[in-house]
C-alpha cells in the first residue's frame, strides 16, 4: 500500500543544518498496525509529516496505492488528506467551543455529505468508541482519556484507509493510554484500517504488530 524510497529531509536554521531523514525506504501493508519508533531527534515525526503530507521530502519518493504522492501540489496534497487520511495528536487538537459531536462531525461538514448522513455517521462512531451519551460535551468537560477518543472518532468518521497517530499516548497516564491502544488496535481489526504511530512509549511498541525503529534519520530495524 505505501512505499517509501530513499526519503531525505534536512531542515537549516541560518549556517545550521538538521538531517531528519537520510535515506529511509519502507513498506507498509493495507491494515497493518506499526509503530514507528526511536529516541527524540531521529526522524519519526518527519517520516510521519511526510507520509501525511504535511511536510516535503528533499529527496526520495512516497506511493500509496502506486500514486506518488511527492509530485502533488499543495491542492493535491490537501485534497489527497481531506479524503484518505485520518490524524490524532498528541494535544487531542480539539476545537474547544464544539462539542465532542461538532467535533467529530466537522470533517463530514467540509466533504459536503447529507446532514442525516453526518449525523449517523458521526453518532455510529461515537458509540464505537464508547462516548454514547457524551456527545454534547465540550472538550473541557471531557478527561484526557475521553478526549482522544473523540479525536479517534474524528479521524475514522470519513473512512479513510490510514490513521497516522502523533505520539498518541504522550499526554495519558498509563492505564488510560493502554485503553486507547486497545480501542485502536480494535477500530483496525474492525475495519482494516492502516494504523501508523510515531512514538517513544515502550508500551504502544508492545501493542504495535510491526516495529520500525528510526536512529539519526535511518532505519534501524523493521523496515521490512
């Protein structure tokens, strides 16, 4: 489904230069459920920005599907995440003054669906992810744990074929973080969903199906 090759990405800061990336090849699977991993500072959250579409490599190619995603411009590429992909980050990235449905629902509003269609959607995923009953609460009146539940919801409601999570457990104590894994790790079974993480948290590598591990901008380990 997704074939990185040969991806760079350096970053300068005046005479400063930050080699993220040098020269990362993977593969990953539809449905597959992998952590990408590795210490502060060796590429994970720029392989994920990438493979989001939300940062360019310098060199290198990204397909998803046989599509290349590196040669799209930026309507394309934004085009390409509205309707294929899904995002949860570390801070939740709530919107505060919508409630946990507004929340979850607004994706649906900007892809132009019927608002019985959004509604269903939206109330069907909610349940899902155990937050029936919670839907009009605003974010401050929901845990850290509900929060990023309704994050989730908000990612799958559109369907897309890959979730890319952001260090999803960073802000969780460990019980509450070990029940998102297990709703995420259930949401992929479900529906076959690609999940990619990007982490440093021993506990999402233990869920994770696949390691890839990441050390000064290159693969470690797991890339196959």
């Amino acid at each position: 489904m997704i074939q990185v090759t040969d991806i760079h990405k350096t970053y300068h800061s005046g005479d400063t230069s930050v080699y993220a990336l040098r020269g990362v090849s993977l593969d990953i699977d539809a449905g597959e459920f992998v952590a990408i991993a590795g210490p502060s500072g060796s590429g994970k959250s720029t392989l994920l920005n990438i493979l989001g579409c939300l940062d360019h490599p310098d060199q290198g190619t990204v397909s998803v599907d046989g599509r290349e995603m590196v040669q799209l411009d930026s309507r394309g590429r934004a085009d390409y995440r509205r309707h294929n992909l899904g995002f949860v980050f570390q801070n939740f990235n709530l919107i505060p003054v919508l409630t946990a449905f507004e929340n979850v629902a607004f994706s649906l509003n900007l892809l132009n669906i019927p608002e019985q269609e959004i509604t269903d959607r939206t109330m069907a995923i909610l349940r899902e992810v155990g937050l029936e009953g919670m839907e009009h609460r605003r974010p401050s009146r929901l845990s850290g744990g509900q929060q990023q539940r309704v994050a989730i919801a908000r990612a799958l409601v559109k369907n897309p074929a890959i979730i890319l999570a952001d260090e999803p457990t960073a802000n969780l104590d460990s019980e509450t973080g070990q029940a998102i894994l297990e709703t995420m790790r259930t949401l992929n079974e479900r529906h076959g969903t690609t999940f990619i993480f990007s982490t440093h948290d021993p506990m999402v590598m233990e869920f994770s199906r696949r390691l890839v591990r990441l050390q000064d901008g290159r693969v470690a380990g797991g890339a196959t």
